[in-house]
C-alpha cells in the first residue's frame, strides 16, 4: 500500500496498514528527515520498520510547494492500481490519477457528496479519467 503522510486519509491508510501487519511505503513532500506533519514521526517510524519510507527530496533541501504534486505522481508509479479516495476538483490527486493512467494502471475512485469540494473530483475520475467506482474492498481488489 503507497501512501502520503498527510493527515486524514492518508494517516488512515498507513496506519490501517501498520495495524494489520500489510507493507506500506510512505511518500513524503519533503525530506524523510523531517516529519511533515510533525506528528506523524511515530507513524512513520512503524511504517519503516516493514515498510519504506521515502521522498525525491535530498537530505538538506528545502520543499517546495510543488513537491506535494510531485508526491502524487510519485505515489502512483510505486503502486500497482490507484484509488482515490477523495480529491477536490484542483486537488494534486488527480495528477496522480493521470499519472496512474499514462503508466497503464488501473484507476478507481470512492464516490464521495458532491456537495462537499472534496467530493466534486470524484465526476472528474469517473467521468473524464475513465475510473472505476470503488465501494467496497472487493471492488478495489478486482480493479
């Protein structure tokens, strides 16, 4: 399972992981050195210990805004399918969704209220990307 650190989701991800004993590998927008978000340090820490925990920024360097979009890509040529769970219409999940599809790899998204932003990108994957709905664990499992 690949993964950001940020909070949310993607903490729930990592963490449902680590719980279940499953492989994670978590993508970072800046340097593995630093925890970003801060409290995700122990997190992290279980991640590495059956996991990765990795990022495309040098030891020293300082992120730049563009790295989180830069993660999602990164995400998705690490994974073997990409699901996105929730993205607004201009969130940095959908340049992880085309990068999921310029690789081949399958796509799948959770609906989610379009009354909410974060739910309006999910008729942009469905409709657009071409992605398949994602329910239930089975349907993740068969995209």
């Amino acid at each position: 399972m690949v993964s950001g650190a940020a909070r949310g989701i993607d903490h729930a991800a990592l963490a449902s992981a680590v719980a279940t004993g499953g492989h994670a590998i978590a993508v970072l927008a800046g340097r593995v050195s630093t925890r970003f978000p801060a409290d995700r340090g122990a997190l992290l820490d279980d991640v590495a210990e059956n996991g990765a925990v990795v990022s495309e920024v040098p030891p020293g360097a300082t992120p730049i805004w563009w790295q989180f979009a830069r993660r999602g890509q990164l995400m998705a040529a690490l994974a073997s399918k990409t699901i996105v769970v929730e993205a607004s219409a201009s969130s940095d999940a959908l340049g992880a969704a085309e990068r999921a599809i310029e690789l081949g790899r399958p796509l799948g998204a959770v609906p989610g209220s379009t009354s909410f932003a974060a739910g309006a990108g999910y008729q942009l994957l469905t409709g657009e990307f071409g992605a398949r709905p994602v329910t239930s664990p089975h349907d993740a499992d068969w995209l």
